[in-house]
C-alpha cells in the first residue's frame, strides 16, 4: 500500500465514524507565538482543546505537516542515525474536543491497525502510563492483548502536558515489532531505543488541569490527541524496517543520487538530504526565509546540512534546489502549496546555495586539517572561526566532528564568540559617531565593517 493510499485510508475511516477532515495547517503556527514549527497534529486545535474556540465539529482528523527541528521536540540530530526520525513528516491524527475518551480512542485505534490495514495483532506492542489502569484494563481486558506484550512506563514519554500548567494527562502508545533482525529491546525494557519495537501511534488522554499549584483537577470533559506518523506506518506495511525505504523516500533518494553522482543508493548522506528537501521545501512553501535567526536560522542551518552532504557526495555544484521538482512530483497532489510556491522555493534554495558555496570548500580545508590532529575534541577557536568567517552553523560543524568520532569544544567556542563581542565594543570606542543596521533597524555601533554576534549580520552604516 502506497504511503498516499495510507494517508487517505486514515482519514476516510475517520470520516466515517464521524470526524471531520481538517486540513494540515502551515509549518509556522499561526496562534502561538512561543512555539518554533508546528510539531503535532494537535496545535492547530489548541484553542478547541483549552475551551476557547467553539468549533463546528467535536470530532476531527487530520493529516499533519511537522517539522521537528528545534525547541521541545528536535529531531535534527537522529536524522542519518535513525531509522525513524525526520526533521519534516507528516502525522496522522484523530481528535475529541471532550466527546469520546480513553474506550473509543483505543477501539479506533486497534480496529484500524489490525482491521483496516490488517496488521497481526501479535507484531503490536502497548505502553501505558503506569498508574493509568483505566487504560491498562481497556487494553487487556476489553482489545484482549496478553500481558506479556503491555508495559507500564513512569516516566514523562507516557505523560503528556501542553506546559507547567493547563491540559495534561496519561498517554498510551502503541509499538510495531519489526522483528529479530533488528536491535533493539521491547518497549519499557533497559534497551528499547533501538530500531526493533518502533512507536507508531501515541494516543494522549487529556484529562486534567493542573493548576499554579501542581494540583491535577479532573477537566469536566476530558479530549483525546492522537498522532502517528504516515512515514513509520508506510514502512510497516510496506514491509520494511526503515522510513527511509518507503516508496515516498525512495522517488527523493533516486532523486538525490541522479543529482550529486552517488552510486550506491543506501549511501546515508542520500537519506539525509532526502529528509531534508521534504522540510526546506515545506518550510519555504510556508513562508519561512533563510536568515540568521529564530525560524530563518533553523531553515538556513538545515539547507547547508543538506549542501554539505552532497559536498561528502563529491557534488561541489549548487544541486539542492533540483530536487524540488521530485519533491512536487511525489508530495504536490497531497499539497497543491508546495506546487504553487514550486518556483519560489527553487530560487531561495539556488540563492542559499550559491552563497555557502563561496565558503564551503574553504572551511572544509580548515575543518580537515583540525580534524587531522590527534585531538579527539575540536578547539572551540576553530570552530568559532568557521562560524564566523565561513558560515558553518555549529550544528554542523559538530555533525561532521561527529561522523569521525570528534566531539566539539563548546565551552570554548562560546568562549571565543565572548572575546569576538568583547573586541567589538572596545573598538567602538575609538570609531566615528554612526550605527549599524540589524534587520533594517538602527543598534549600537560596534565599529566593524560586518559583524556576526549570535548569528546575526551587522552592518554599518554612516550618521548623516
Ligand atoms: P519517538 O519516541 O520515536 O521519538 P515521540 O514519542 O517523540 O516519538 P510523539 O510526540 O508521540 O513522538 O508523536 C506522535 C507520532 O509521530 C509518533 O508515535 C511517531 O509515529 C511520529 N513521529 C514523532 N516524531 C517523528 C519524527 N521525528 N519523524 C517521523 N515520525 C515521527
Ligand atoms: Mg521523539
Ligand atoms: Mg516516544
Ligand atoms: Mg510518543
């Protein structure tokens, strides 16, 4: 079954116990300001959730477009070393604004996987928040799955809460066990963060308030938030063990491959870029730019993660922006945005590209030769260098210390982005009255022609 098939088989069985489909809203969240990129299904209905917003419907469902690649959720660093984990993916979703709760929630849940999509109940594995027997009691005594293959987890990943206060409550998620080939350990178990027992479908029973003082008050009508992930969901029904061999990853690998001359299609920098064309193009499409800070800076840091990977593939050329068109082409009747942005985001994408690729094979050189020394941690001096001078985000610099077994002397680099800032100010002393410009706005003058402080470009500008 087609990942496209998947995504509409979801929504039509939803439909058709009375939730209304409600489209994926924007990667940048409209109603709160606080939050990075939409990350779940559940943002665009907080409001629904908290009271504030009457809506039409007391029952939804949705196809989710997430981007988890900085704040709470961040996913950046398992891309490449996961089989799971994407910075962009979509999550499938079904909703009660204090309609049904915890039975229904988990009837749907198990009729679609082991019904609709006819997966062996056996290969399924529960988790409930451990003092949640409610939920335990629907699982073993009403769906009927054996003892043997439900855990009850204390920690935070089986409670969820929208902040210190507000909706809160217990979580059951259900796993996929794909099997002996694969490591990893059964959930609740001492080495369950491998790849073996997967979480599919976590489903978040909101059921308290908890108020200034720490006090959990049962919500007179408690609601459900469900999410799963249509990439984690295609593998298993596709019958493979990572997301990154289902149909819609394959088209973006080949993709990828045709375009920086890789040969061998399991190449982990092709999976890489593949991820990350799905969220820059998703992002741009939704109005994000690359810049040197808060939501630009994510976008800009993941582009020259991608342009560095086809760099590691050989391709010194400006190829990023070629995927688009395959992307359009797998992704475009699920999100006519994306085809109608299409040429937009081809030419951001070229543009960033151009630019990192004045200073890429420079810093390379300088990042080689750092690496050459029998150091296992890269001097914060040197990093701050290519920070500064060559435009490589720390993120990366550190992801590519890390491919060779090197951590990163943070505390250092800070230190030398402290002394950088320290020399600016002492030279603004000695320079002519003017400013500088950030972002279109008048600051202090530090005196520099251009200036970096926390990513930021400054430039100068003369009074009068
Ligand atoms: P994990 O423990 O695997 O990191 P999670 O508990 O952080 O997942 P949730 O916040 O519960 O994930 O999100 C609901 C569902 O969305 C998950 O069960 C999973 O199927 C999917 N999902 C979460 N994060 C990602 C990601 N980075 N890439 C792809 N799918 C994801
Ligand atoms: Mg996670
Ligand atoms: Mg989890
Ligand atoms: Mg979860």
């Amino acid at each position: 079954m087609k990942s496209s098939e998947i995504r509409q088989k979801f929504l039509d069985y939803f439909a058709s116990h009375g939730h209304t489909i409600v489209p994926s809203s924007p990667l940048v969240p409209g109603n709160d300001p606080t939050l990075l990129f939409t990350n779940a299904g559940m943002v665009q209905f907080k409001d629904a959730f908290l009271g504030r917003d009457n809506r039409a419907y007391v029952r939804a469902t949705s196809s989710q477009r997430c981007v988890r690649a900085g704040g709470k959720h961040n996913d950046l660093e398992n891309v490449g070393y996961t089989a799971r984990h994407h910075t962009f993916f979509e999550m499938l979703g079904n909703f009660s604004f204090g309609d049904y709760f915890k039975r229904n929630a988990i009837q749907y849940a198990w009729e679609f996987l082991t019904k609709e999509l006819n997966i062996p109940a056996e290969k399924l594995w529960v988790t409930v928040y451990v003092e949640d027997d409610e939920a335990a009691d629907i699982w073993l005594n009403e769906i009927g799955v054996p003892a043997d293959r439900l855990a009850r987890i204390a920690g935070s990943d089986n409670f969820w809460q929208m902040g210190d206060t507000g909706p809160c409550g217990p979580c059951t998620e259900i796993f996929y066990d794909h099997g002996p080939d694969v490591a990893g350990g059964p959930p609740g178990t001492a080495d369950a963060d491998g790849d073996r027992y997967i979480e599919i479908w976590n489903l978040v029973f909101m059921q308290y308030n908890r108020d200034e003082s720490g006090t959990l008050n049962p919500l007179p009508k408690p609601s459900v938030d469900t999410g799963m992930g249509l990439e984690r969901i295609s593998a298993v029904m596709q019958h493979v063990h990572s997301n990154y061999d289902i149909d819609l990853f394959q088209d973006l690998i080949k993709a990828a491959a045709r375009e920086t001359g890789a040969k061998d299609l399991a190449n982990n920098s092709l999976k890489v870029i593949a991820d990350h064309i799905r969220a820059c193009s998703f992002l741009i499409t939704d109005g994000v730019i690359p810049g040197n800070e808060g939501r630009g800076y994510v976008l800009r840091r993941i582009i020259r993660r991608a342009i560095r990977h086809g760099y590691k593939l050989g391709q010194k050329q400006p190829f990023f922006h070629l995927l688009v068109e395959d992307l359009a082409k797998a992704m475009g009747v699920a999100y006519p945005e994306l085809v109608e942005a299409k040429e937009r985001v081809i030419s951001v994408l070229k543009q960033e590209e151009e630019r990192f690729a004045e200073t890429l094979e420079h810093g390379m050189g300088v990042l080689e030769t750092a690496m050459k020394s029998e150091d296992k941690m890269l001097d914060g001096e040197t990093v701050f260098k290519l920070y500064d001078t060559f435009g490589f985000p720390l993120d990366l610099t550190a992801d590519v210390a890390r491919e060779r077994g090197i951590t990163v002397d943070f505390a250092g680099f800070q230190n030398a982005m402290q002394m950088q800032r320290e020399r600016a100010r002492a030279a603004s002393k000695f320079t002519m009255k003017g400013g500088v410009e950030f972002d279109g706005q008048a600051t202090e003058f530090f005196g520099y022609d251009t200036l970096h402080v926390d990513g930021h470009i400054l430039a100068i500008y003369k009074e009068g």
